[in-house]
C-alpha cells in the first residue's frame, strides 16, 4: 500500500506495544513520529525544546532533494520519490490545511559558473517529475545571460503548515507531546540522552529512541545560513533559481507561496547567526530581480535567517546502540534537502525500528528460555540445545 493511501490509516490490526520516544520538533520528528503510529506502534511520545523559530518552519521550501552534502545518490533518489508521492497526496487536500501548492521550477546556469554547473544533478533527472531543457523562450523570459537550465514540476513546501498538518495527523492517532520548554540532556545518542528522554517521556522502560535533533543531532552537525526575504508579489506564478553560481554562497531563487513570495538566498557553512544584515538583505532583492524585474520595488513583508542543520557527509539514518540495550534511529544531518526527503526518511526510520524490535522480541524470547532452563535445572548447554 502507497504511503500517502496510509496518512489516516486505523493500523490497530498491527498493533506494536514498544514505546517509542522521538527527540525534535521539526518536520523529520513529527514525520517520523506520525510514520510509526500509522505502522501500529500506538505509544509514541515526541519531546522537543522548541517548536517555533526551527529550521523547519523558517524553511523556503520547494521541493528539490539536493544541497545535502555526501548524501548517496541512490538513497536519495529512494527518498526524494516516496516524499513526492506523498506531496502529491497532500496537495490535492488543499494548501491552506497542508502548505503543499504544486508549481512549476525553471532553474538556469550562466557560463562562468564553469562546466559543473552545466550538468544536471543525477537526483533530480531521476525524481522530479516532467524533467527536460529549457526552452529558448524561457531563457529569454527569465535569464537573457542563462547558458541553459531546465524546467520540472516541483512542490512549494510551506514548512509552518506543514509540520502543523503532520502534528495534528499524529496528534489524531495519539502521539503524546513534551514540551517546548522539555531539553533532553546529555549528548545525542548516549545512554544519558535515552535515560534523560526516557524520564521526560515518563516511559522508564523504553528501549527506542528517535533522534530527529537536526543541528543537536551529532557533534558532526554544524550551521549552514540562508538569508530570506519575504515580499508581497502576486504576479510570480512559478519558482524560478539559480543554484549553482559562480559565487557557491550566493544562489538565487524565487519561491511562490499563498500569501508571499520568498526571495533567497545565501549558503554560509559554519554560520548560526541569525542577526539581520541589511546588505544580504538588498543583495538578494538586487539578484532577484534579475530574472523577475519586478521584484526590485516588491513590498517587503519580512527578512528571515534560516539555519541549515549541515553535515558534511550528508543525511544520517541508521540505528546506533547504547550501553543498557537502548537502540538510537538517527534522522539528521539534511542540510538544504530536509523537507525534500523527510517523508522518505520517516519510512525509513520506520523500518529500523521495526528491526530493532524483532531484535528484542528475539532477545526477550531467549531470555525467558534461560528463565525457564535454569528453573527445570538445566544451565547454558540446555538453553543453547534448545535455540
């Protein structure tokens, strides 16, 4: 069955007793947390510092499953295609409930930018849907200078109601949440970590952790900045980037939302600051308007500092275990990508805990055999005999 044909899905039949607490409050915990419910796990408790002001809901977002470090082609591809059969789901239920509006992208690339830029990337030739060369007239429309692009249809991601939307769907199958306010402590996936959620969560027994921390996910997580500003435009219909500049920390690009247009960016690796800075602010609306003219005189709505949760080696998903039994799924590290493949990440994080759990079912199954052996009087060589 489809992902999307499973977003209000009654999985009693599949009921899963092992608590499950997932850490982060952004769109890979909610994603997650809403997965697991929906595959049966029926006690699921979400806990996060904060829910405003998080990458996630400061996002642009299109849809565009890139700029997320080393991450493999292959499992982004995997990613990217379930999260798109999924917006396309959400889509047709209305973007005011979901913040999934449907457009169309046209991205160019410029000679100086050298060949690389020139080259399509592997991912979105495979993912995104109606992929071909820009037309002559495209180029002519929206960047005269272009030495070609291409032109797909794509999502607009609005992360606020998005991750509102998923909340509220996980909230219905009766995820529990802790906090704003709730920090875990100790360092990611340590047994301090397990423990300190476990004890937030009011779930001492719990063996399952999600670690959705985005930027507190790992000592290998650092800031990445992007500079937005929203403007009031309604005659942009369509996205309109240019991601592979010249000057790799200033990509351009224009996303068309409901209420706003937002005008990006910049791509600072290793810079959390979320202070205004006027100049970035007047260079994004300045390059811009080179491909949309009138977004030079654009009313400017607001100016938002996005911070990226980087990864040089791009998205982790895997499981880890800590010392006591306790299984961590790592879903971090998504860098400019997260809202792109959140959805096929969540799938997956389903998956490991799934595996985890049949693990200690297995473990928990041996464990009363050797109850059991050493009551008949048996020892070790009984129970092995018997496994």
């Amino acid at each position: 069955m489809a992902a999307t044909q499973r977003l209000n899905e009654d999985s009693t039949s599949r009921e899963r007793h092992d608590p499950v607490i997932v850490v982060g409050g952004g769109v890979m915990g909610f994603a997650s947390a809403l997965r697991l419910l929906q595959d049966g796990f029926h006690d699921v408790t979400l806990i996060a510092e904060k829910f405003g002001q998080i990458p996630s809901k400061s996002s642009p977002a299109v849809f565009r499953p890139a700029w997320m470090g080393r991450t493999p082609t292959d499992r982004t591809i995997r990613w990217g295609l379930s999260t798109l059969q999924h917006l396309a789901h959400l889509a047709r239920l209305g973007s005011e409930a979901t913040g999934i509006t449907p457009t169309t992208h046209l991205e160019f690339f410029k000679h100086n930018a050298g060949e690389a830029a020139a080259r399509p990337d592997p991912v979105l030739s495979k993912v995104m849907p109606g992929f071909r060369d820009a037309t002559s007239a495209e180029i002519a429309t929206f960047c005269p200078e272009a030495a070609g692009g291409w032109v797909y249809s794509t999502f607009m991601i609005e992360g606020a109601r998005y991750v509102r939307f998923l909340e509220g769907k996980a909230r219905e199958l009766g995820l529990r949440v802790v906090g704003p306010g709730k920090k875990v402590a100790g360092e990611a996936q340590s047994a301090e970590w397990c423990a300190s959620a476990a004890a937030l969560a009011e779930r001492a027994a719990a063996k399952l952790f999600v670690n959705a921390c985005g930027l507190d996910g790992g000592q290998d997580c650092y800031p990445i900045r992007g500079d937005l500003v929203l403007v009031k435009a309604p005659f942009v219909k369509v996205a309109v980037g240019e991601y592979n500049p010249a000057d790799g920390q200033r990509p351009t690009y224009i996303y068309p939302r409901r209420d706003h247009v937002v005008l990006g960016s910049t791509y600072l690796e290793h810079d959390g600051s979320r202070e205004d800075r006027p100049e970035s602010t007047q260079d994004v609306i300045r390059r811009c308007s080179e491909f949309v003219p009138e977004l030079l005189n654009a009313p400017v709505i607001a100016v938002v500092p996005c911070v990226r949760p980087g990864r040089k080696e791009g998205v982790r998903v895997d499981c880890v275990l800590a010392d006591g039994g306790l299984a961590v799924v790592n879903n971090y590290g998504h860098g400019g990508g997260g809202m792109s493949i959140a959805w096929g990440c969540a799938e997956e994080v389903v998956s490991l805990v799934l595996e985890r759990t049949q693990a200690l079912s297995v473990a928990g199954s041996a464990s009363d055999l050797l109850v059991g052996s050493r009551l008949a009087g048996g020892g070790p060589e009984s129970l092995r005999a018997r496994l």
